[in-house]
C-alpha cells in the first residue's frame, strides 16, 4: 500500500466499495484511500482521482501503472470537481471521500514550509502555480490583517500579540522561513500555554487556510459532491480541525433538512486509541458520512 490513510477501515466499512462500480476520490493526496477503492472494487470498479498538489498526482500516476485504466487521475482542486467530471463525461459516482487534512509528505518536505519543526521556505501552497504564499502574507499584509487571520482561521487567543511581534520583526528584516516564524511566535505567547502543542500551530493552520483558500473550497466542494452523488450512495468527509468539521456538520444538516441527505453519524466518528499511537497525527480527525437521498437537480 502507498499511504495509510487516516480512519481508513471506518472509511470503507462507510462506502462499502463493490466490483464494476464507480468512486471519487476528491483529495488523493498519498494514495491511501484510493488504492483501498480500487482493491475492494476489484476487478472493474472505477476510481476518479483529484489532487491539485504536483507530488500527490506523482504519485498517483504511480498507482496508475498498477491499476491502469481503473484509475482515473485529474490535477485540479476539488472545488471545481462538478464542472470537471462533466467535462470528461461523468455525471454520477457510487461513492465519495474527501480527506481535507494536509498530507504526510506535505509536512515531512521541509521545502514545502507546512511544518513549524523543520527549516524551509515560507510556503504553504498546495498548488505551486497559487501566486499568494505564507511569506507574502506574513511580510506584506498590514497587522490588522493577520491579527484578523489567526484569531478567526487559527482561533488562537494571542492573536494580536502574535500580529505585533511579526510587525516588530520584519520591520527589522524580512522573514524568510518556517523556523523564523514559529519562534517569533514562541516569542509573543506565554510559554506556560502551551504544554501539548506547539505554540505556532493555531498560527500556521491559520496561514495555511489562507494561502489555499480551504475553507472556501470545501464549502464549494461539498455542494458539488452532493451534486455528483448517485442516490442512496455515500459522501465520507475526514476533516482535522473544528472550523473543517464545522463546515462538514453544517453542510450535512442543511443538506438534511432539505430531504436531500440522510446522515448516518450522529457524532463523527474519531480515530482508536490504537491508531493515534500508531500515528499520532491522527488525532484530531473526524469523519462525518451522509447518503444521498432519491432526488433530483435541475
């Protein structure tokens, strides 16, 4: 297997993957997912792949040697997957997972400044072709405005402390790396704070969110998979921070209330012990699932 995914059994036992059926896979990322599709759905069930960062589709194109033809790979954001999967003739999916967290090799590549604990550019795109990245924002928008960004995509309380320490540092000289900013704002919170995670975590969530519009693409990107799934088929979304799975709850309601969705977890569902001892970045994961109901759009 390429990639062990987050809360993948709960995922499949949610999906129910069968032979000569088709699948979408909205954030491909390290193959996890996908290759479990596939498997299940041996040996003619069909997967439709998406990821907008260049190294995911590397390696999907490496799953597709294997899988040939049943695997169907698209570089493009899952915001736009309604619009697309028309484009190439698909109108509709027995299945679908969307996976919104950021992926290991993501993290891991200090060259792509997602990680607070290794040296590297300030980065942050998943899309290298995006014009807007982490070191643009934190040199050049005004400190009113990250003040705003950390405090509503972080949600971290020392928001304004940490605004006036980047303001009072880069005024001296830009900053240029990952390293530089998590100790600037090591700086500016107290350190007896934080004892479980690292004081610039809620600050380069944050950035991240921002730089990759996320927030806004997966409130698009639910809509189109609900648009995109056959009825009485499965949407199961695996979201890693609050704002996320506040999206994915709210969605799934409204959807719900207009007899268009019926959800199948009361309270989303969250990795064993087991498994967050196994990788521990899975901790904050939760997976919400809904199925479709018999309707139709216009």
């Amino acid at each position: 297997m390429i990639h062990k995914s987050v809360l993948l059994n709960e995922s499949m036992n949610f999906l129910q993957p069968k032979r000569g059926l088709m699948y979408l896979d909205l954030t491909f990322g390290g193959g996890g997912h996908s290759e479990q599709l596939l498997k299940l759905s041996a040996p003619d069930g069909i997967v439709v792949a998406f990821d907008q960062d260049s190294k995911a589709i590397e390696i999907a194109l490496k799953l597709k040697e294997i899988y040939k033809d049943r695997l169907i790979v698209i570089k493009e954001n899952f915001s736009n997957c309604y619009s697309v999967v028309k484009e190439i003739g698909f109108d509709s999916f027995d299945g679908i997972i969307m996976d919104i967290g950021v992926a290991s090799f993501q993290l891991d590549d200090a060259q792509r400044g997602f990680s607070f604990l290794k040296d590297g550019p300030l980065d942050m795109r998943m899309d290298k072709d995006n014009p807007l990245s982490a070191k643009e924002i934190v040199n050049n928008w005004s400190r009113q405005e990250l003040e705003q960004i950390i405090r509503n995509y972080g949600q971290e309380r020392f928001a304004k402390r940490i605004a006036l320490k980047i303001e009072e540092k880069r005024a001296k000289a830009p900053i240029e790396t990952t390293l530089e900013l998590a100790n600037i704002v090591k700086e500016a919170v107290p350190a007896y704070f934080y004892k479980k995670i690292h004081p610039a975590t809620k600050t380069f969530q944050a950035l991240r969110i921002v730089v990759n519009s996320e927030l806004d693409s997966l409130k698009k990107g639910l809509n189109d998979a609900i648009k995109l799934l056959k009825p009485y088929s499965r949407l199961v979304v695996i979201s890693f921070h609050s704002l996320e799975d506040k999206i994915v709850k709210d969605t799934f309601k409204n959807f719900s209330q207009q007899k268009i969705l019926s959800i199948l977890t009361k309270k989303p569902i969250v990795p064993s012990l087991q498994e967050i001892n196994e990788n521990p970045r899975s901790r904050s994961a939760k997976l919400r699932c809904a199925e479709k109901l018999e309707v139709t759009y216009d």
